[in-house]
C-alpha cells in the first residue's frame, strides 16, 4: 500500500460537518485534540454493559439476519475510508446491514451525524460483501435495547461520497476551511485559540 495513502474514519467525517476546520487541524496540520469531544464516542462508556445486550441473539432474529459478524473492521481504497462496524448482518432477502449499538437513549430520532456514520458503514460493507445495503439498524442500550432501523438510498449513498470527496480536497491542497456557522460551537472547542474568523 502507497505510504502516503490516507484514510479516514467515519468519526472524522463526523467531525467535519460538525465544522470543516477539524479536517484541517487534524489532518493537514496533524494537531491532535486534547479530548475525544462530546457525543462523539458515546460508546465505551460501559463496555461491559454493552457486551451483555450483545450477547443476546434475540436481536438478531428479529431483524430475521440469516448470519452476523462481529467487530468487523473494514477499509476501502476506493473510499479512502476505514472503519470498525460493530455487527455486519447478512439479511435472508440477500442484502447485508450495519448494526451499532449507542449506549445512549432512544430520542425519537436518529441524528444526522449518526445517520452518517451508518451510509458510510454502508458503502464499506457493500464493497467488502459484495451485497447490496439498503438499511441500518442501531440498537440504543440505555432504552431497553430498543431497536431502530434507517433506510438508507442511492441518494444518502452519493451525499456520503460527496462529503468524502470534500474532505480529502481539504487535505490533499491544504485548504483552510471556512469556519462553522454556528459560532455557539467554538465557545468549547478544542481548536478555539488556533482559530481565525
Ligand atoms: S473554534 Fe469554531 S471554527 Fe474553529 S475549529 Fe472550533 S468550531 Fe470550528
């Protein structure tokens, strides 16, 4: 593999539409944050917790998955993407889906970040299985394991790639970004004494 070849994970991609600067911090400038920030990485927080709602194949047979693979990491060239899914399912209409677990409670609806994270799972899963990913599930330990699933179309598929393609311009000319439109966002951000208006 090209040494130079760079990848970047689907928390990355999370935290350029948080703000586009972040790219640049961490990948142009190699500044790393102080802190893995907020929501983020909402899971870990109780891995044993988590690994007891996992164990339980119940969930598994309500979605009707025909085989399961866990901690599954996956990268493409293509996409120039890694990541680590937490359960790829093979589906028994031959399709195959992401399953993560949030240990998180169930809000009533599925963030745009998260939404995200589960299109870009998507394009890893199809390249590597060679099966088609038309939805997601996402399964929220803090409200009794409840279950949730996300359609996801050609179209979330093509914006994803979009969002990719705008990251790696950043990097690969070395472009500042323009700073996020929420300015409500900068008051705790890590990179606020670095950053110029
Ligand atoms: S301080 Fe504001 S503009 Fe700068 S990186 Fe942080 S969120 Fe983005």
């Amino acid at each position: 593999m090209d040494q130079g070849f760079q990848f970047i994970t689907p928390s990355e991609v999370i935290e350029y539409m948080f703000c586009p600067r972040f790219v640049y911090y961490l990948n142009v400038l190699k500044i790393s944050q102080f802190e893995h920030r907020r929501t983020l990485v909402n899971k870990g927080r109780d891995i044993h917790k988590l690994k007891l709602v996992r164990n339980k194949d119940y969930l598994r047979s309500k979605i009707g998955a025909i085989e399961k693979f866990n901690d599954v990491y996956l990268s493409s060239e293509i996409l120039r993407l890694v990541g680590r899914i937490d359960e790829v399912l093979i589906l028994s209409d031959g399709t195959a889906a992401p399953l993560d677990y949030k240990y998180a409670y169930w809000e009533n609806r599925i963030y745009k970040t998260l939404r995200t994270q589960q299109v870009l799972y998507a394009l890893l899963i199809e390249e590597h299985f060679q099966k088609p990913v038309d939805k997601a599930f996402i399964v929220y330990v803090r409200s009794n394991n409840h279950l949730e699933s996300m359609p996801i179309t050609s179209e979330h598929k093509k914006k994803a790639i979009n969002i990719l393609d705008e990251i790696f311009e950043i990097i690969s000319l070395s472009l500042y970004p323009k700073a996020t439109k929420t300015i409500a966002k900068c008051s705790d951000c890590t990179y606020r004494n670095l950053c110029v208006s």
